[in-house]
C-alpha cells in the first residue's frame, strides 16, 4: 500500500484546458491541437507521443534529466522546448517525488503567463 494515496495513479496521461483571459470555458471536448504541453512523468516518453498533436511553435515542458540534444532528436515538431529535474528537485525539498508545483514554476518560466 503507497504511504501516500494517489500516487500509484501519477503516470496517467492527463489533459487539462487552458490558462489564459476571463473568458468562459465553453468546450468540453479532447484537446487535439494544444499550445502548451507539460509533462509530469518522464516515463510517459516512451509510451505515449506527448507531442502529437501540439501546434508549430508551441511549448513542450518536460520533467527529465535528459539533455536538450537528446529529448529534441525524440520530436519531430518545431516546439520551443523547455527541460527541469523535477523529481530531483522535489526529492530534494519534499522528499517525495511529488512534482507539481516545481512543474508550474517550469510552466510560469517558459510561458511568462504570470509576471515574476
């Protein structure tokens, strides 16, 4: 039994919606042609195809120690690509490998949707 509930569903792939104006959300349907990706579980990468679908230029946010040259070789879209060991990061401060909020710091950093 996981010591801390939950965490035994982390690897799931998981879409979420947007963050950006006041506008109401009015879609309630799969994501097919995302701005933003971030993923949470490096294990994810080769399992699903955590590209598809992202818009040219987008951004592709990935918790992983890998290099730039070594993730950017695994996608073929042109993305703007930002990396952070999160897990590390958070085995460190927490430890646990609860990698959430070092992941929107990743998000804020890359995406400057919140004026630091």
């Amino acid at each position: 039994m996981s010591q801390f509930p939950g965490l035994s569903k982390l690897a799931y792939p998981l879409a979420f919606v947007r963050i950006s104006s006041q506008e109401p959300i009015r879609i309630r349907a799969e994501i097919r042609e995302p701005d933003i990706v971030v993923v949470l579980d490096p294990g994810l990468l080769g399992i699903v195809n955590v590209a598809s679908g992202l818009k040219e230029n987008g951004i592709l946010i990935i918790n992983t120690r890998r290099s730039f040259q070594d993730i950017g070789a695994e996608f073929k879209t042109k993305c703007k690509l930002a990396k952070v060991d999160a897990t590390s990061i958070a085995r460190e401060i927490l430890g646990i490998p609860i990698t959430n909020t070092t992941m929107i710091g990743a998000l804020v950093r890359a995406t400057g949707v919140v004026e630091l």
